[in-house]
C-alpha cells in the first residue's frame, strides 16, 4: 500500500507483473509438507497474510531477500501480503537458518505465541536440513527438527522473486481462495 | 604479466614465539600506546602435534605493510584450569578475543578484567571447549543442554527512575538475532548491554573436516552481504599459503567484485538509515538502487550475492567479459546515485536527525579497535586497501575517506564519499579491461597446499577489515581456520555511541553501523 502511494511520487511503477515473478521464480521446486491439508486453511487466507519473520541463525542473506520483498520492484504488499513485527499479529511464520543451539528456544516460543490456525514456512537450504551448517555441534539441522513446518522455499538464499511465489503457492494450496 | 613479480607473498608476516612472562610485554611493544592495532587474536589447539595450545596475537602499525604475530607457547597449567596473562588491561581491544578463547578453548585470561562467557550462552556443561580437536561436532551435541540456557549477567543500572527494556532475540524487524538490555532514564539511555552469539554456527570447527576448497562455501557463508569480501579474505590466506600469485586478471575481477559488492552495501545502508528515520521515500529509492545492483551482480556472476565465484587461485567467471556493456550499466547507476545523494542531503527532516546522533568519540573507536566504516567515521585512518595493498588495489590511484566526527551523519556521508570512489574504482577496471590491459587467465590451474603450512588473508570488506588465519596439518587438510569478521571488532562499540541518546534512535544508530550478527557470531 505504501509501496503505490510511493510510486506516484517516484513518478514511475517499477514493480514487476505477477506473471514475471512466477517466471523468475522457477517451477516446480516448493516442497510441501505431508502434513498440509489442501484448503485446510478455508477461506482465512484470502487476500490478508500476515508474515512473521524469524531469523533462527542464518547467514543474513535471506533476511535481505525478504526485506526485498517489500522493495518497490516485488512489492509483495500489492498481493495482500505483509510482514509484520510480533508473532501475535502473523499467520505465517517464515522461518530461516539451521535453527541455532541457541535459538531453538526462542524458536519455540514464537511458534507457540503465534495464534492458530498459522503456518510455518522454513525459507532456504539450510532451513531445509542444515544445510552447510549441517552436523555442526552448535546447529539443529532444520526448522522441522524444532517446530512443525508445512512447506520449504529452496535457495541459498531463495532470490525474492522465488519467496513471493513461493509463499503465494502455498497460501494458494492451504487456502480456498474461490 | 610483468606485474605479478612485485606480488610477493607472506612478505609482510612475521611470526615471534614468546613465553609467557614476555607475552605482556612484547603485545605492548607491538600496541604501542594505541599507535600499533591489534588485528586478531585466537588460539590455536596443538596438543597432537605436541606443542599444546598456543596463542595468536596480530599486530599491525599504521603506515607500515606488515603484520607482527605474537605466537605464546607453553601454557601455565594452574589450578583451575590453563591460563594465559591477559592483554586487556593494556590493549582494550583484547577483551571479547580473549573472552572467546576462554569459552572455545578453555583457556583463561589471567586478568581480564571481566572474564564471562560470551559465545556459547551456558547451553553446555563446564568443560566442553568446542575448539579443542579431542571433541567432536557429535560429542557436544550430545552434552547440549538447552534448559541451562544463561541470560542472566546482564548489567544492573540502579537509581531514580531509571528501569530496563528488554528487546530481543526476535526483533521486530527483518534483522538478525541478539538481545538488547536498555536501562534508561526517561527516553535517554543510560546503558547498552548486548547479548550476541544467538547466531553461533560453529563455523571455525566445520572448517577443520572440509577441504580447503570446500571451504569457500563456508567462508562465503559467514555473512550474507559480506560473502565476497569472507571468501576473498579465505582464499587470499590459502594462496599465501601455497605461495602463489594470482594472475592480473583474476586480481582485477575480485578487486571489482569486492568494489561492487561495498557499493550495494553502501547505498543499501544509506537508504536503511532513512527507515531510521521514518523517512519512506528515501527508503524506497534506497531500495531500489540496491535492487539494481544485486540484478547486475546476478548479470554478472549468476548469484546475488556474488557467491560461486572465488576459488583459491582465482575465479570461476570472467566478470569482465563485456566491459563495454557493464560500463554502461554502471554509468547509469552514478548517475542514478548522484540524484540519490542530492535528493537525501536536500531532505532537511531526514538528515537533522542524523547530526550529533550516535556519536563515537575517536578515543574509544582506538581503545576498542574499531574498523571500517566504524573507525573512518570517527577519524581513525584504517583502510587494509590503502594500509596493506594486495589483488589490483596497488595498481589504482584512490585515497581512503574519513571523516572527523563520529555520529550518523558522519557515518552517512562516508559511505556516500566511499560509494563514488567504488564506482570510480569499477570504471577504471572496466576501462582497462576494454583496453585490453587485463589479459590473461582468471585463475591458477590448481593451488596445492602445503603441509603445515599458515599464513593470514585480508581484504577490506564493506563493514571493515576482515581476517582469515589457515594452517594445513601434516595431511594438508585444515588444521585451524580462523575468521575475523568486521562486526566482532565493532560491536563492543554500540554501547558507547548510544549512551546518552533516546531510545527511537537507537534502529537509527545501529542501521548507520549496519553490523552482522553472523559474522560475529560465527
């Protein structure tokens, strides 16, 4: 929303059309879990997702594609997608980093001071498994080894264009959008 | 190629064996009443090969291209652990690398004058020293405790009126973990106590079980917008070790990266002070001038993040394939640039709050051995491209920036001074390269790495100089890989420069640092 009203004050629309997003996003590699009902969501969903980052101990980079989402060339506020700044107020938690010794804790509260129905979505490679990380004394190898997730963003780190259609599929697959 | 004979390699690395009575004496000697800088310091565990655990203390001196390692040896065994004397009392800079050697290794400062545990946040049992080789990742994984997880040591500021808040590990906005005590007084602070290491990877000991190539992956992943600078600085300390020298080209293609990637760091930062601000269409301009250099980093090297690219003996894309074409796009992102600057500087809401904000006195930036962007602000000439010049830096005619007064605005219109000359370094390559002056391979066709061998890397990164100690073992694998980020020499400086501010400036103030967790972390 402030991203438009800039727009027109930057004088020009740098966003990029959906259709361009999905193309740059690449095909088919959004991992889904088991666990994720198909419509499951309901209409809850619609047009209205609150994100709630979580850093649980990556290198930075995702964080950076994600602060990029809001830049005005993916602008993902124009999908009715936001971030916002307590676990309270999201409905997704977008979770990246092999989960740290240290930040399983924290973790877990976040999950648990996120009011249901919420989904979480572990975002990069070492969200994945551990990544590089993987097998180091002080990493968990993975969001799903700390909190339930329902689906995984590939990429080290994922490019924008990838997380914002990553995230739209799958609130598209949990939700019924119609 | 006539240039690569002046490229001589560990020329300016001397390493000193000292016992511990002399330990003190020979880092003051090297400190020099604060005109010598301590570069890095770190422990080195060689009990197999039967020297037991030693320690590095780097050491370098304004205006010379050297660098002075003090190697201890032969560790006192006391009661209650083996300890070592403490520089900190005379080298303040000291404090946090001898607070980590005590947490990594089990080896205690003598003296320090405030010995807690820093990184690893009493999530282990005492007498779990991850760095120590005779542990595995395995082993203390087992040991992992997360209900004995510590907070507790925080700084107490008691008086009239003055109460704490607690902010963190998550944070409100898209930023890294750590946790942040504030004890204010109204909507002053009067204190900042900082709680990092939430990122802690373990880094330092996955080096230990890869390959040296292999490495660069890692060394890429120490911090997001730095993994060009990381992995230059690690390959920079393999090729030292093997005793190569790169060819020109390749020398020139990572000096442009490293440029390219200083410059989307840069104008990403200026543009993030403006969320400081609450300033939103500073912010957006910001953001999108950034957005087109990671596109033209992606153009270029096929990642945004400039990763994939550095191997030890050069690199894997001939970034300076089309000059013309580059330059182009280069010659509008200045342009582009300029109007960003005047824009800002014009914004007289904007840039009234950056005066006198975060100021960071030259004294303590010194004491503490501030670097970067940190240290230039505050009037401390510390530039590695200008002190020690390596890769193509020697070749090209720029001066490093500073500015006299320590606070955001200072911090603000550095970048921007340092922002032009990395564009001006980028089209001076790129102009030499469609000249046909850059001929050549981009890298060595294998970089053999010798047993037992060391040496040191550095590049002047986008937040500071950053730091790689390597040694091989008998095996010529990795034996020590140690990392020095920018950021770990800088964080102990937040709570000088915020003290006395209001609590709404301190985004403000820690945007215009831009320091990484990770990094620091490790």
């Amino acid at each position: 929303m402030l991203a438009r009203i800039l727009y027109n004050i930057i004088g020009r629309k740098q966003a990029l059309p959906e259709s361009e997003l999905n193309a740059m996003a690449g095909e088919g590699d959004i991992l889904m879990a088991a666990g994720l009902k198909p419509g499951g969501m309901g209409r809850i969903f619609r047009r209205s997702v609150r994100i709630r980052q979580v850093d649980a101990g990556s290198c930075n980079a995702c964080e950076w594609e994600c602060t990029a989402l809001t830049n005005p060339v993916y602008d993902i506020q124009r999908f009715g997608i936001d971030f916002v700044a307590s676990p309270r107020h999201a409905d997704i938690l977008l979770v990246t980093g092999p989960v740290s010794a240290a930040m399983a804790n924290a973790l877990r509260k976040t999950y648990l001071a996120t009011p249901g129905p919420k989904l979480v979505i572990a975002c990069g490679d070492c969200a994945r498994d551990g990544g590089i990380y993987r097998g180091s004394y002080a990493v968990t190898d993975g969001v799903d080894k700390v909190v339930p997730v329902d689906a995984y963003i590939p990429g080290c780190p994922p490019a924008p264009a990838r997380i914002a259609a990553g995230i739209m599929k799958i609130i598209e697959a949990s939700s019924k959008i119609k | 190629m006539a240039e690569n004979e002046t490229y001589k390699l560990t020329d300016n690395e001397t390493y000193r064996e000292v016992a511990p009575e002399e330990f003190r004496q020979e880092c003051a000697r090297l400190f020099d009443n604060g005109r010598g800088r301590l570069r890095m310091m770190f422990a080195v565990d060689s009990r197999e090969t039967g020297e037991g655990f030693n320690i590095y203390a780097v050491f370098s001196h304004p205006g010379k291209d050297l660098f002075e390692i003090v190697v201890l040896k032969d560790l006192e065994e006391k009661e209650g652990g083996i300890t070592f004397p403490s520089i900190t009392p005379k080298i303040p800079a000291a404090h946090w690398y001898e607070r980590q050697i005590a947490d990594m290794f089990g080896l205690l400062p003598e003296g320090h004058p405030d010995p807690a545990p820093l990184v690893l946040h009493g999530l282990y049992p005492p007498g779990v020293y991850p760095l120590r080789r005779d542990i595995s990742h395995d082993q203390i994984r087992g040991l992992l405790d997360e209900d004995k997880e510590d907070l507790s040591s925080f700084m107490k500021v008691k008086g009239e009126g003055i109460y704490e808040i607690p902010v963190g590990p998550v944070h409100a906005g898209i930023i890294e973990p750590g946790h942040f005590r504030f004890s204010a007084v109204g909507e002053t602070v009067y204190y900042l106590d900082a709680r990092l290491f939430f990122t802690h990877k373990g880094v330092e000991k996955l080096f230990e079980r890869m390959g040296f190539d292999e490495g660069v992956k890692l060394a890429e992943r120490l911090s997001g917008v730095s993994s060009f600078a990381h992995s230059a600085a690690y390959c920079h300390a393999v090729e030292r070790m093997a005793g190569v020298a790169l060819p020109i080209r390749a020398r020139a293609i990572r000096t442009f990266l490293l440029e390219l990637e200083r410059l989307y760091n840069h104008i990403g930062d200026i543009g993030n002070m403006c969320a400081g601000t609450g300033f939103a269409i500073g912010y957006a301009k910001g953001a999108l001038l950034k957005e087109r250099l990671m596109g033209l980093n992606e153009r270029l090297t096929g990642s945004r993040y400039l990763r994939g690219v550095n191997a030890p003996g050069g690199v894997l894309a001939d970034v300076l394939e089309n000059p013309a074409e580059t330059l182009r796009t280069i010659e509008g992102i200045t342009g582009q640039y300029k109007s960003f600057i005047e824009f800002l500087t014009g914004a007289t809401s904007h840039m009234e709050r950056l005066d006198n904000a975060g100021l960071l006195s030259r004294e303590i930036a010194m004491a503490l051995g501030a670097t970067g962007v940190a240290a230039r602000a505050s009037g401390l000439d510390d530039d590695i491209r200008t002190a020690h010049p390596h890769l193509y830096y020697g070749q090209l005619v720029f001066e490093s920036h500073t500015r006299m007064k320590g606070d955001v605005f200072s911090r603000m219109m550095l970048r921007a001074d340092e922002a032009a000359c990395s564009l001006a370094i980028l089209k001076s390559i790129l102009h030499k390269a469609k000249g046909k002056r850059l001929e050549g391979d981009i890298a060595l066709p294998a970089v053999e790495v010798p047993a037992l061998g060391r040496a040191l890397g550095y590049v002047e990164g986008p937040r500071g100089s950053i730091f790689y100690y390597v040694s091989s073992g008998r095996d010529g694998r990795p034996f020590r890989v140690k990392p020095r980020a920018a950021s770990f020499c800088n964080w102990p400086l937040m709570p000088f420069a915020v003290h006395g501010n209001i609590v709404p400036d301190f985004p403000l103030i820690n945007k215009s640092f831009n320091l990484s967790y990770s990094g620091s972390d490790a």
